[in-house]
C-alpha cells in the first residue's frame, strides 16, 4: 500500500510539474525526493525506478549535461527527417503576424494576450457612412433586377458608389480616399451582403488589388497619379492572377514578361514585352487599369546579371496595345462583372512595375502579405451579412408563414434549421469582427485569414441552404421578390475563388500554421539552416517541455481536474475551460502528427485537415467567447452564446476523435487517445431546447433577433427598393395580437361558430366580424396584417416564353 501511495504521489507531482513546463530541476527533484522517502520505507523497486528516472531526466533535461552526447545526435537526425521548405513556402510563412493563433498552439492560451485589445467600435465618421451611404446603396439593388434584367448594377448606383468613394476605403485620405479602418471596411460589407454582386463590386477593390498594392509598395509617382483617381472611381481597378493553368497554385503562373528594348514614339525603351492569359478576373470588363501578374525574366542582361526574376506585379492602362479586355464570363447565380484578359507582345515601360524597378521579382511576397489582411475581410465579411440577413428573412418567414393552424417556426423539424441560423450568424460576427479588431492593432493575421475564408463561406452556403428549406416554395421560385435564391445560388464562388475551401482546409490552415504559429518549429529550422547547435538545443528541448506539458494538462483536464484558470463569468467559464484543455490536445497532436510523419504530412492532406479543423474551432469559439465578455448581453444572448459554443466544442471533439482514427502510426494513436480522451468523446452536439429557444427567438421581436441583425439592412424608404426584412421586422412587431385574433377565429370556426365555407383567413375575419366575434377593430388590424402576410406568401410568374433567349425555338404545346 505505501508502495501504492508513493507512486501516486510521485506522478502526481510529475503531472503538476510538467503542466507548469517547470523544466528538469524541479522534475528531478520530485522524483529523487519521492526515491528517498521510498528507500526508508521499504519500497526498493520504486525507488530504484525514480533514481533511475531522476538521472535519465538530468542526463537528457540539463543542458549542461547533454549539449555535448545527446543534442549533436539528435541534430543530425533532424537535419535529415526536416521537411524542406520551398521558397515560395518560406515567403508565405514569413508573411503576416503571428497573434492568438500562436496561443491556441501552446496549448496554454494567455487570455490577457486576446483580451487586452477591446473592440471600440466605429469612429463617428464611419458609423454614419455605414447608416447613410451604404443603407442608400443597398436600397438600389434588387437581386433579380440586376442578375437577370441588367446583369450589372444600374448606372445610378455606379455614380453614387464612385461619388461616395466606396472603392477608396483603404486609400489614405490624403491621396482622397476614406482611409477607413478594418473595423469599418467589415462593417460596409456586412450591410451590402443582403445583394452578393454589389458586395463584390465594392468589396475587391479593397481588398486584393491593386490601390492597396500601391498604398503598401507603390513608387511615390504611382501613389500621387493612381491613387486620387482610384479614389473618386476616375479609375475602376482589378487584379490579374489566376489563369487557365494557374488557380489554387498561383505560383505555377505560365504568364511572362521578358526585358527588352523596344522603340516608342521613336526613342529605344526599356521595358517588359508580356505575353499572357488570365481568366476569373473580377472588375476585368469595366476595369480601366489591370494588376498583373507574371513571371519576369531577363535573358539577355540588359538589366544585370538576375535571368530569372521571378513572380512580379505591374500596373497596366486598359487601352495598352495588344491587350484584350471586356469579354464577360457568367459567374453562377449572381453575374457579378467578371472576365478573361488576354494579353500578346503586350510593351510596358518598367516605371509600370508596381513600385518600381526595385520591386522584380518581390510579386509573391506582395501579394501573400496583401492577402493575409484581404481574405480576412472582403469574403468572411460578406458571410457573416449574408447570414444577418438570413436571420431577418428565414425568421420573419417563418414566423408569418403558418400551417396546420400553427406558425411553421413552432415546429421542431423547422426549429433546428432556425437555430444553426441563429448560432452560425453569431460565430461568423464574432470571428469578422473581432479579427478586423486585430488588424487595426497592427497584426496581419496570415493563419486566421484562411480559417475565416474557409469556415465562414461554408457556414454561408450552409445558412442560405437552411434559409431556403424553411422557406419552401417561395424561394426556389425565381422573380423579383425572391430575395434568397440567387444569393444561394452564387454561395458557390466564395468558396471557389481566393484559394479554393478545399485547398485552404486541407492544405493551408494547418500546413501553414504548424510551422508559423508553433512555438518552436519555425526555431528548430532557424537553427537547422543556420547550422546553429546551441540554438537548436534551446528550441528542441524547448520543444519537448512543450509536449510533456501539453500531454499532462491534456489528461489532467479530460478528467476534471486543474481546469484552466480563465477571466470568464460563471455562464462561459466551462467553455473556456474545455477550449484550453482542446488546444493543450491539439498541440499534442499536432506534434505527434510532424513527429510521426514529418515531410510526408504535406501529403496527408486528410490528416493536416483535421487538425486544421481543430484549430479553426477552437480560434472561432475564442471569437466567441471575446465577444460575449466584451458586449454588453441582451436577453437570450446566453442562449445563444452556449448553442455556438457547444456547437464548435463538439466539432473541436469530432475532428480530435477523427484524427485519431486515421493518425497512421496506430500505437501513437493510442497513446494519444488514452492522454486526450482518457473518458472518450464527451462534448454533445447542443440540446434541442437551446435550439427551440433560439428558433422562437429570431422568430419573434426579440433583442436577440435584433442584436443579430444590428449591422444589416433593416430598414425601408432610403432607395427605390422595398426590404422585406423591414416588412417581417413590421408584421413581428404585431405578431402577439394577430396570433391572439387568430386562434380566436380557429377556435370559433372549430365550434361551428363560422361558416365551414370560411377557409381563407380573409373570409373567417369577415364571418367573425359578423358574428360578433371580432370586434371593427379587430377586423380590420386582421385584414391589413393578413394583406401584408399574403405579399410576403406570393411568387412571381412569367409569360410562357419570357425565359427563351431564342424564341424561334418555342413549343406551341397547346395549338387548340
């Protein structure tokens, strides 16, 4: 029994040590005073073991002791087993900051470090462009209008866009741009999303593309011509990329610009003669200035002794001889302006480089540190509007739209549907939200830009999908008042364009973040480059610290005991708790994973993608959980915070015991499963009376519903459009009174009391008010609200050949 009691005590305080990561000494200590205490106490074999164990941990675990044995061999091995790292993946992993991410890798995330920097808002100047400017702009836009009638937005709203600057947000206002914050360019793009092609429209300009690319890199000359003109909109701009052989993989461009001379208006130049094909070019058809792309070569030196110069950017008039723009391709459901360029022995000067002649060759890094700030705003920022509004219009609906003498939004199969609405609208505005936060502090968050790129398009498509099943026939019928299926059917690009969401999951979350966002790794290749032992010492051994720890406080928390110390109150606490105990797990895992498989897990993409799904969910419930501390709750917030949390906590869980199932090296496996879920899977998808809860919450005209869609179009009267989010928002409004009134009239018809003839709401109201059942005013409330519910109700219809493009080729099925 002592024998017993010993060893407990002796792992309990190697537990507590290696949680701490106290290092060597003190794990020493704990066992050689444990051995002695068990060398007078008769246990011999247990003492003997800790004696053994103490040396061992001295010999390994004390630099002084195993620089000079242990440390070389250990270098050796890794020079050989280390994964080579490309340039071009050395200049992306280079590419922005490193911020709460980095944290989530310890697997012992410092709160104060997420939530020292509060969410302050929009600046005076910004709130009002987001009330006036941008509700005005919204109003302009119906969605079959401009998809189908016009496919382009209306002439007006063009004016009013460049007018009002909407394509200078990130252009310094002394150049006469906005010079708006990240803050503020997410919040102009959550209340244009309720239409996705003026969302685009005003969206890439901003973001990936050319006036950020000069703000960051252009020559002074570049900055004072183009930037006032893109500013105003003199100039409209897109971005040249992608082409027919270089999509997700735009290293692999096969577009080329070669130095050369050639005479202009009879004096010899020197530039760059390009020869290329690009194709998905969003603003391509209107633009008048072209971002470019290309490989940049110099075979005859005319430049210096660099043949091969690499990827390079340059900026481009639209009327440039031998290049052809203006051709349109269709992009699925919302044809937003898009379109191939094509360019043959195109001559530019090299002042057209962006920033200049110093600037060949540096095209890669430009654009991967432009897209770490850019993918985290322009699409997660559509998302999460896009989502808002779906609130407005699947609740409204919902609510308004009754069937067996009930609302629809009371029946459960309809209220789980509701519920993911409500809970993925709250993630994704907490993550668009308090990310941009992170930008305007100074952080240029590379890893974080993919999770939200990937994760919040695919709750995007998943929120329209469930919007559009609750809403039955009235949105799978197209026409002008169906304000939901064409958003649905163009949810398809975002998850296509700016590094496809299945590259980004399976390649980009963790591939990237393994090595840029972990603690050590980036140090251990430092060092192996820089064959630096001593450094290699620090950061391997480091290292090991790191897995002990996380091993520990992995298993300690999955069984309850030491849970984190974290600043939440007493409704969020047990969340933050498990999101520790998850990234001390995933950080086991995620060496277990590099150490087990090394260079080949750039190969397992199955593998690398579910540790980038655990990474994704535990950095959005940090969102989340930021949110909730900083905000002030309304009524039914809890509710709704518990439902997302335990929502990712359980997808947290899903991708940990799925990893485990498919972790190769199987004894590995099984180690881990026994430290990270030593009581198996535990965290349980949210309950269904959390779901009928928010169901009846964006039902109704709740502060939670409201809260929800606080930053989307709401309101009605500013534009030549009708918003039926503002006519659900009103019909709610009333909705306690009709429903009364119209379980009054069910009931009396139910007892006889009206005509069995009634069966349109129209005719019952009539028969009540006859009958003495409704009084005048009852009445007529129920006519004008019911007048309102049938509009909401009604589908468009067409001519019988309205859709033919070709009317030759119409069927006359009925020549009778």
């Amino acid at each position: 029994m002592m024998t017993l009691i010993l060893f407990l005590i002796a792992l309990g305080g190697l537990l507590f040590v290696l949680r701490r990561e106290s290092g060597a000494k003190p794990a020493i200590g704990v066992m050689a005073v444990v051995g002695v205490i068990a060398l007078f106490s008769g246990s011999g074999w247990l003492a003997l073991v800790l004696f053994v164990g103490a040396a061992v941990t001295a010999m390994a675990g004390l630099p002084q002791f195993r620089i000079n044995w242990l440390t070389p061999r250990v270098f050796a091995m890794f020079k050989k087993v280390a994964p080579k790292v490309s340039a071009t993946e050395k200049v992306a992993l280079e590419a922005g900051t490193v911020g709460w991410d980095g944290e989530l890798f310890t697997g012992r995330p410092d709160w104060h470090n997420l939530l020292i920097n509060r969410h302050t808002g929009l600046s005076d100047e910004e709130q009002a462009f987001v009330d006036n400017q941008c509700t005005q702009a919204i109003s302009m836009c119906n969605a079959w209008d401009l998809a189908v009638e016009r496919a382009d937005l209306p002439k007006e709203l063009w004016d009013f866009l460049k007018k009002e600057k909407f394509f200078g947000m990130i252009i310094p206002k002394e150049y006469g741009g906005l010079e708006f914050s990240a803050k503020a360019q997410t919040a102009v793009l959550q209340k244009l999303a309720a239409n996705e092609m003026l969302m685009v429209t005003v969206g890439v300009p901003n973001s990936l593309g050319p006036g950020e690319l000069l703000v960051k890199y252009g020559t002074e000359e570049q900055k004072n011509y183009y930037l006032p003109r893109l500013a105003d909109g003199r100039e409209v701009p897109c971005f040249g990329l992608t082409g027919p052989r270089a999509g997700s993989d735009a290293t692999s461009l096969p577009d080329t610009g070669i130095v050369c001379k050639q005479k202009v208006d009879g004096k010899e130049v020197l530039g760059i003669r390009l020869n290329f094909e690009k194709r998905w070019i969003t603003l391509a058809p209107v633009a008048t200035v072209v971002g470019l792309a290309f490989r940049m070569f110099d075979p005859d030196g005319l430049l210096g002794d660099t043949k091969d110069y690499g990827i390079t950017c340059a900026l481009i008039p639209r009327d440039t001889d031998g290049m052809e723009i203006g051709r349109r391709h269709c992009p699925i459901g919302t044809p937003f302006m898009n379109g191939p360029i094509k360019g043959k022995d195109v001559f530019i000067p090299l002042d057209y480089i962006i920033g200049g002649q110093e600037m060949a060759g540096q095209g890669w890094r430009m654009l991967v540190e432009c897209l770490s700030v850019g993918r985290c705003i322009t699409l997660p920022s559509g998302a999460a509007g896009a989502a808002a509004y779906s609130v407005g219009t699947a609740g409204g609906f919902t609510r308004i739209r009754r069937q067996f003498n009930t609302p629809v939004a009371d029946m459960e199969g309809v209220q789980a549907p509701l519920a993911r609405i409500a809970a993925k609208t709250y993630i994704a505005q907490s993550a668009v939200n308090h990310t941009a936060n992170m930008i305007d502090r100074g952080e240029k968050p590379a890893v974080p830009s993919a999770i939200l790129k990937y994760h919040l398009t695919e709750f995007q498509s998943e929120i329209l999908t469930d919007a559009m099943d609750v809403h039955g026939g009235k949105t799978v019928t197209l026409g002008p008042r169906n304000y939901l299926g064409i958003g649905f059917s163009g949810a398809a690009v975002s998850i296509t364009v700016e590094g496809a969401n299945i590259m980004t999951r399976s390649l980009m979350i963790f591939g990237q973040g393994a090595i840029r966002c972990h603690p050590y790794v980036l140090k251990e290749l430092a060092a192996k480059d820089n064959d630096d032992i001593k450094a290699f010492d620090e950061a391997f051994f480091g290292h090991a610290g790191l897995i002990f720890g996380n091993a520990a406080r992995a298993f300690t928390q999955a069984l309850g005991v030491g849970k984190a110390d974290v600043p939440f109150d007493s409704a969020s606490r047990k969340y933050a708790q498990a999101l520790a105990r998850f990234s001390s797990a995933f950080g086991l895992c995620a060496d277990a994973a590099m150490t087990t498989l090394g260079g080949e897990l750039k190969m397992r993409e199955l593998i690398s993608a579910r540790l980038g799904d655990m990474l994704s969910n535990l950095y959005l419930a940090s969102m989340v959980l930021k949110n909730w501390h900083e905000t002030q709750p309304v009524e039914g917030e809890k509710e709704l915070m518990q439902y997302s949390l335990a929502f990712l906590l359980h997808r947290t869980e899903q991708a940990l015991d799925e990893f485990l199932q498919n972790l190769p090296n199987r004894p590995v496996a099984l180690a881990l499963r026994a430290v990270t879920l030593p009581l198996g899977c535990r965290w349980d998808a949210p309950h269904d009376d959390l779901a009928r809860k928010l169901a009846r919450a964006i039902s109704t005209d709740t502060p939670i519903r409201n809260k929800l869609m606080a930053g989307a179009w709401t309101t009605d009267g500013e534009g030549t459009v009708e918003n039926p989010v503002a006519r659900y928002n009103g019909l709610l409004k009333d909705y306690d009174k009709a429903e009364q009134l119209y379980r009054k009239a069910t009931r009396a018809y139910a007892k006889g009391e009206l005509p069995m003839t009634a069966l349109h709401p129209e005719e019952r109201f009539e028969a009540a008010l006859e009958a003495g059942i409704y009084t005048k005013e009852e009445a007529d409330f129920m006519r004008q609200y019911e007048q309102v519910v049938l509009e909401m109700l009604t589908v468009d219809d067409f001519p019988f050949d309205e859709f033919a493009r070709n009317k030759d080729t119409l069927i006359d099925h009925n020549p009778a």
